[in-house]
C-alpha cells in the first residue's frame, strides 16, 4: 500500500443504541484489517440512537471500504464521510503533571491558562489539567508538558460534527 | 394477541415462514422446543453433527431457492454449528440457525448467561464475523418479530446465514405474542434497482464493444437472472465464462459457453478473459480463485460490474462501471435497451475466435490407459443423470474435475463450497438437496478425504430416508495438497497419505447403505444406473491413481495467462 497516500479520514456512524454494536463494529474493523486511530461512542439527540466517530488511517480505496462494509451491518444505520474542511473536532485530554516546587506549578497554570485549558486537581507532587480542542492543540500542550513530566494521559479521542445546516441523522 | 410459550411462538413463527424441514440435533438448552416440534407437522431431520445440520440446510437453500433451517442446543451444539455457517456465509446462501442457550436466569443466582454455566457458550459473540444478522433473544414476546427479522435478512439483499439465540427459559416463558406481517429495519434497505445513469453507460460499452465477454457468478443463480443473462449473450453473440458459484447459470453446451474461469478454468475463458475489450461481470467477488494475478487480471477490459452487495464493488478489481442493483433486473433492463439499437447478430470476429479457441483446447487430455480417469468418469455421470440432477460436491481434486467436466445446463443443479472450501459439505448438502427436490437424483462427487470428515451421515441418509449417491473418487490421498506437493514442492508427500482405511463398502454396509468398489467405467456405469434406482443411498468406491492431476491449472499468485495443462 501506497504509504503517502494514507491519512486520517473521519467517520460518523449514525448506529443502534443497544449492546453488541460497538462489539460488531469493531469486529469488522479487526477482521477487515482497518486501523481504527480513535473511537468514540456517545447517546445522540434521539435516545434509541447513538453515534460514533472513528478516525482512521488508510488510503482512499481503504476508506471507501470501511463505509462500505460498515452500511452492511444491520445495527449501523446511516455512515458519512466527514469533509476534513467543513467540520468541528474535538477531543477532551486529562494530562497529569509532576510539578514538585511553586515554579513548576506557576509555569503549568501558565501554559493552561494560554491553551485555555483548566486545572482541575492538586496534589503536592502534581497537577491534573483538563483541556479541549482539536487533536494538534492538544498535542502541542502535551510537547510543552514534557519538559515537566508527564505521569499520565486520558484522551477521549475525536468526536465531529459537520458545519452549517446540514445534519447526520435519522428522520423518525 | 396470544398467550403461549416462547417454544410454541417460535414453531408458529416457522409455519408462518412456510418452514416444512429443519435439520437439526437436539440437547439440555433446546428441549422445549423440541417438545413443541413432537406435535408438529414441520419434519425435524435429525442429523448426526451439528456441522451437517447446516451443511445440509445449506444444500436445501441452494437446491431450492428457499431459506434452509438448522437448529442445535446450546455450548457445542452451537460452537458445532459454525462451519457450516461461516461456509454458507462466504457463498452467501440463505441459511436460519437457531441455537439453544442458558438460562438468562436461575433460581439461586441473579444471571446465568457469562457466568460458564454448562454448555454455555457466546454463540452470538462468535457468530457476528460469519451472520449477516445474529441475535440472543431476551423475552419470549420478542420471537415472532425476531424470526420474521432473521428470515427477512436473510433472503433479501445480498443473501446471508442469520442466527437466533435462545436461553432457556425464554422458550419456556409464557407471553401474549404478537406475529406481525412486515418487519421493518431502519439499517437494513437493499437495493435493487440499478442506477439509470450507469446502465446507460453499461449499454454504450456493450454497444460497441467488439469482444465483449460475461464473468458470471453465483449472484447470477441467487437472482434467478438466467433467461435474462442468456437473451443478452445471444443478442451481443457474447461468450460467458462463470465461476465455480455460478455453474449452471448458463447452459454448458452452448456454444457461446466458455466454462469455468479461473485456477481450474477452462483454457478457452482464461485465454479469452486476456482478450476481451469488455467484460460484464455479474454477481461476483472476483475471488481470489477466479482472477488469478489481480495485476494482470483483464488488461484488455473495461469492466462493468453489476453486484447487489456495494461492498462487492471495488474491493478486490477496480472497474469502469459500477452497477449496485440486482442482477435480473438490470440484465433485463439492458438487454431491452440494447435491443432497441441492435440487430439480432448472427456472427462476428470475435464469436469466430471464441469458436476457433473453444475447439483447439478441448481435447488435449491425455486418456492414458486406463479408463477409471476422473475425467471420464463425470463425463459418464453426466451422460447417465436426467437435466434436472443435482450433484454436489466435495472440496479438493473431485471439487475441481467435477467442475470441468461436468456440464451442466439449468441452475441450482450444481452445489459446491465455493467460499470456505469445506471439505465434508457435499454429502450433508446432498442430503439437503434431497430433501428439497426429492424428485431429483442428487449425486456427491467426493474425494476419500472430504467423504470420511461428514460420513456418519450415511446413519441420517438410512433413518430418515433421504436416499443419495456419493462416488468416491479415492486415491488414497488428499489429492489436491498432494497435487500441490508433486508440482511446487518437490514431490515430498507431508501428510497427505490416507491409506485404504477404510473400506466404503464395508463402511456403507455398517450403516445400511449399499456399497459397491468398481474396476472400469462399465462397471461404474452399472452401478451409478442401481443407486439412481435405489431406495437406500450408495456409495459407490472409485479407485483412481494417487498420481492423477487436475489440469488445466493458474499456479496460485500466477496471472491467467499463466495457465497450464500438464505437470513439468
């Protein structure tokens, strides 16, 4: 496979809200050999229904079969490509810092404060800071957290929606 | 609304489906529902492997056109049943399953089901890779919806296994029921008619191609698309190879029939497959086993691809038009337009090369010197079966030469594991076929190797009456791995030797059954001629040489051209 070509391609699955779904999607991605980068799940506006954003990495002709496969599923009701220049990404990050002495501390709250981000606990030895934005915003805070030492990360991985009026959903 | 046990929904659900035969063994988790089944008029074929129960409701799909029925208890039962469907999955054929499952409670704990309780196993888990749809049933008031479901999926579309589990005391839980007429699903619309802009280009290729050729698969037979495939290959004078799944779709001794394509094809359609400006494919995966090198598949071609499945589309050969639509319908619809702006033709120079190839490489097999040849020997059964025969097969050497030389002329008549490559799936299928069409003579062209992994079901075929032929092409060896070691591995034979156990004549007695070891063809004749007209099944013993090939052949990883039709 043409490595060049390969990129993340963001996908919205519009899919039963029920167990076993999540199960058979990530079955045919495993048994497809499709590489999921990121996966989240969530309930959506109608409560029967969830939706789940996959970010993955493959080439054009890759892409195209991923959604085909994943419209086979009976449990998988709508699926869309997500159009990279009209849409809104975010991913939530939980970044734990070692910060032993006031200067590290103040230099944390510092950074946070420009990535507008939040520090939601302390401790004597670290501090854990919450910050939201799309995945390059928080990889850039993660390389300024480095320096620091990071003792641990949470990401949700990326959820997305398209701009403007028009809507991935299901008419009722 | 009715008040009854989930057992007693789950049989009405099946007469409302105008199930007459489910192929099944019983066990602990599926007892209520075979109590049911004691007071039923639905036949419940009692087999003697669960693998069977699906291969043989596999067998009955494909002979009938009509959703096969299998059924197995709970554990093993079910984990018995996974072949057979994982097979009728990859040759999508319309397979139910139902399995019996644990309880999803008990008296002294809260939860059963995930807890390993005995003959539990997540069937549903395992299953989702090879169902098109699969579901564990919670409350006995969602049977009737459910099996309409599975029975809906599984037929509509692109065709599919689906399975349905069910603890125990859903089946015996007592629950106003509801049997609805229509089943809707919102994830599930398959499409049938084809695109009006693609057809139109379809025709424009068509028109003027001037070496147009048909790859005709399995989806062909599915759809029923027959009459429409062949009223388009005469009007355009275009010759149509199939795949080993869409045998029987076309009629073989016409002369615009170029066979089988592919590993084992004909020489002609492979030849032909390099030569063609247009090639129609119809209701294919472009498997693996039918294009060779997919680099050097159809350098020549514009390809036009009509599946219902549009994950079928692009996956495996990059084509110019893609049609996602069912095959009868949009054949038809082609051969209307085209009919419109064509005239009937009559010959052409690309029908004259179709002729001139088809002649040069027909007859150079090598007789050699004695007469029980594979070869000659399905050409003896073909000369010996009425049309409307069906014959299954094994997987392997008979698989392959059943293929090649055994010309069929309607579909449905030739049934074999296309997908999986099963080996033990052409008796039980035979079995299935039976049942279906028992008017019919079903034959199972076997090898020793596949015959003795399914032939305990010679004690179904006595019991209950099913009376079949299966001929065992034996060699003592599995014939097509030895094949493989005697061409690319130096003849180093590494456990492939089967030996003379056992004797099948002996074996076929032990059961019931009549067996006969034959010494020549006139001898296989007579004996093919007594168990078409026998009440109890056959198996008639066919010693070939452990040395017989299967020409012509494509080396695996080669292209079509690189086909060949002798060893060295």
């Amino acid at each position: 496979m043409d490595m060049a070509k390969e990129q993340n391609h963001i996908i919205s699955a519009i899919v039963e809200h029920k167990p076993g779904v999540l199960y058979g999607v990530a079955n045919l991605f495993r048994r497809r050999g499709f590489n999921i980068e990121s996966i989240s799940v969530g309930p959506t506006e109608q409560s029967d229904l969830a939706r789940m954003t996959i970010t993955v990495k493959g080439d054009e002709k890759t892409i195209e079969q991923v959604v085909k496969q994943l419209n086979k599923l009976i449990d998988v009701i709508k699926v869309s490509r997500l159009d990279p220049a009209n849409i809104v990404t975010r991913e939530l990050a939980l970044i734990k810092v070692r910060a032993l002495d006031s200067k590290a501390r103040s230099d944390v709250i510092n950074y946070a404060d420009i990535f507008r981000a939040r520090v939601v606990d302390v401790s004597s030895e670290s501090l854990m800071v919450e910050i939201t934005g799309d995945s390059d915003k928080i990889d850039a805070f993660l390389d300024l957290m480095k320096p620091f030492g990071v003792k641990e990360v949470a990401r949700t991985g990326i959820t997305a929606l398209s701009r403007g009026a028009k809507s991935v959903r299901i008419e009722e | 609304m009715v008040k009854m046990t989930g057992a007693q929904a789950l049989v009405e659900a099946l007469k409302r489906q105008n199930v007459e035969v489910i192929f099944g063994i019983s066990g602990g988790s599926i007892l209520p529902i075979h109590d049911v089944l004691h007071d039923s008029d639905i036949r419940h074929i009692l087999v003697r492997h669960e693998q069977c129960a699906a291969h043989a409701a596999d067998g009955y799909a494909r002979a009938s056109g009509r959703p096969g029925v299998c059924m197995a208890t709970s554990g093993p039962g079910a984990t018995n049943l996974v072949t057979g469907i994982a097979n009728a999955y990859l040759d999508s054929s319309p397979v139910v399953a139902f399995t019996g499952q644990v309880n999803t409670f008990s008296a002294n704990s809260s939860y059963m089901i995930g807890r390993d309780a005995f003959q539990e196993a997540d069937i549903v888990g395992i299953t989702i890779p090879v169902t098109k749809y699969n579901y564990q049933v919670k409350k006995a008031s969602e049977i009737p919806k459910t099996v309409k479901l599975a029975f809906h999926i599984a037929t509509t579309g692109r065709p599919g296994p689906a399975l349905i589990d069910l603890p125990k005391n859903v089946q015996t839980e007592n629950s106003e029921m509801e049997f609805p007429n229509t089943v809707e699903v919102r994830g599930y619309k398959p499409k049938t008619e084809p695109h009006p802009l693609q057809v139109k280009k379809a025709v424009k290729l068509l028109f003027e191609a001037e070496r147009p050729m048909v790859l005709a698969g399995g989806g062909v037979i599915i759809s029923n698309a027959s009459p429409e495939l062949l009223a388009l290959a005469e009007l355009l004078m275009m010759p149509v190879a199939t795949t080993l799944m869409g045998k029987g779709c076309f009629p073989e001794n016409h002369p615009l029939s170029l066979g089988d394509v592919g590993m084992h094809g004909t020489q002609a359609a492979n030849k032909l497959m390099l030569e063609a400006d247009v090639l129609l494919a119809v209701g294919t995966r472009f498997s693996d086993r039918t294009t060779g090198n997919l680099d050097e598949f159809c350098p020549n071609a514009k390809i036009i691809h009509i599946d219902i499945d549009a994950a079928e589309i692009g996956k495996n050969v990059e084509v110019d038009v893609p049609i996602v639509a069912d095959a009868k319908e949009t054949l038809g619809l082609i051969h209307r337009l085209l009919m419109y702006q064509l005239k009937e033709r009559e010959s052409s120079p690309w029908f004259n090369r179709v002729k001139e190839l088809k002649e040069q490489l027909q007859n150079n097999m090598d007789p050699g010197n004695c007469d029980l040849k594979p070869p000659l020997l399905i050409q003896e059964l073909r000369k010996i079966l009425p049309e409307n025969a069906i014959v299954t097969t094994e997987v392997g050497q008979n698989q392959m030469w059943a293929a090649l030389h055994f010309k069929t002329s309607k579909p449905r008549t030739f049934i074999s594991s296309g997908g999986l490559g099963t080996m033990g799936f052409g008796f039980p299928a035979a079995l299935g076929a039976k049942v279906a069409c028992p008017g019919s003579s079903v034959v199972d062209i076997a090898g020793d190797g596949s015959f003795i992994m399914t032939e305990q079901e010679l004690a179904c075929s006595v019991m209950e009456k099913i009376p079949v032929t299966v001929m065992v092409l034996n060699n003592s060896m599995l014939g097509m791995v030895a094949q493989w070691q005697r061409l690319f591995y130096n003849r180093r034979y590494s456990a492939v030797e089967l030996g003379k156990a056992p004797d099948f004549v002996k074996l076929a007695e032990a059961y019931g059954a009549q067996g006969f070891r034959v010494g020549s063809l006139k001898e296989f004749s007579e004996a093919m001629k007594k168990a078409l007209k026998s009440e109890v099944t056959t198996v008639i013993d066919v010693p070939i040489s452990p040395e017989e090939n299967v020409f012509p052949m494509v080396p695996a990883g080669k292209g079509l051209k690189d086909i060949i039709d002798r060893a060295g």
